[in-house]
C-alpha cells in the first residue's frame, strides 16, 4: 500500500479530531478542524455516516485514526499489532507502547520535528543519531537510557530550532527528557499507557484485529 500524499488536513477531518499533522498550524484558528468540523465529501456535513457507526465500523475508524496518528501503512500497522500481541501484558497497551517507542515518534515527541512527517523525514535523511550512531529506521524501537541527538546540519536548520522553541511550551511526555540547547533528548523509561495523551480506545483495535 502506497504512503497517502494527500491533504492531511481532510484525515483529521474524517476522524473529526486534530491527529495533529501540519505541525504548529494545528494550534491555530488556520487548522481544518476550526474551520470545517465535519467529514469532507458530499456526505460529511450532515454527519450522517459517523452516526451509523457500530460493533465493526467503530472498531475500523478507531484503527485508521490510530494509524494515521503515527503516520503508518497499514501493513507497517498490523505488523505492528503481531508483534504486541506476541508480547506478555495487555495487548492493547504494549501496542501503543510500541507505537511511541518507535524512532519518528520519539524525535517528535521531543520536538525535533514539527509533525510526525518531519521528524520521520529527519530519520530518513540521516540526520538523527541514536547514542551517537546514525540511524535512519523510523521504525526503531528507542530502549531506556538511549541518548537521540541531531546531526550538525539539522541544528543548523530554522525549521527545526523553531519546532524546539515550540515544544518548550507544550513540554515533552515525563519517559523524555530533552536538552534543548544541545538538541539532545534521553528515554528515561519506557511510556506506560498514561503517557499517551490522546484520546485512544485501544481495546477496540484489538477487537478488530481478534475477529
């Protein structure tokens, strides 16, 4: 499945929530949802769709704006769910413990990038060292005690010094602890489920994914 190119601002409107996708502007009266609270598409207004949702349709749309959330494919997705499911504890809490553990959501959680998207983009260029070793997995499972720095060239960048300033004000979960002056940021444990701070039925996905 191919990575969606589209307009993000309409998957926060499907899911009628901000998945916080555009970075800063998602804090603004210029986000999407501000302007257009309502599904796109020529049935999204009348919110007729949204209201029929049960059983199955409410389990989908949970997964899909989960997915979009940390920018995945699908198969990225499910793969994903596998490997929590194999794991010993609630399966629903080791997958999104898995999901924030994962490399781009770990230099966007820190502040890094803007949105998810960036900061993936930074991995993918080679820009983010992991204990002082380049690694360009966005994938990548951070582990405790593990030091993510930036490369010279990405301190240099205005996009990324004013993605940090910013995150100074809305602050970095308590696993992270970030050095903002050496854009340096430390896992100091592992995220339990309380550290996600969006609202998630988990138990849902894990509905789907059971049938």
């Amino acid at each position: 499945m191919a990575r969606y190119s589209g307009p993000v601002c309409r998957l926060c409107r499907r899911e009628g929530m901000k998945l916080f996708l555009k970075g800063d502007r998602c804090f603004t009266e210029k986000c999407a949802i501000e302007k257009r609270n309502y599904a796109p598409g020529q049935h999204g207004k009348g919110g007729r769709i949204k209201s029929k949702l049960q059983g199955y349709g409410l389990q989908l749309r949970e997964k899909q704006k989960v997915k979009r959330l940390y920018r995945m494919q699908e198969g990225q997705f499910a793969l994903t769910f596998d490997r929590a499911a194999a794991e010993k504890g609630v399966v629903g809490e080791v997958l999104l413990g898995k999901l924030e553990r994962r490399l781009d959501n770990v230099v966007y959680r820190l502040g890094f990038g803007a949105s998810r998207d960036q900061a993936r983009q930074l991995v993918r260029h080679g820009h983010v060292r992991v204990d002082e070793k380049k690694l360009d997995i966005p994938s990548y499972q951070v582990n405790e005690g593990e030091v993510i720095s930036l490369g010279a060239r990405a301190v240099k960048n205005g996009q990324v010094q004013q993605s940090v300033e910013s995150v100074k004000g809305r602050g970095v979960p308590k696993w992270l602890e970030l050095d903002s002056a050496a854009f340096k940021g430390r896992v100091l444990s592992m995220p339990a489920r309380e550290d996600v701070n969006f609202p998630i039925q988990e138990q849902l996905i894990v509905e789907l994914y059971s049938k």
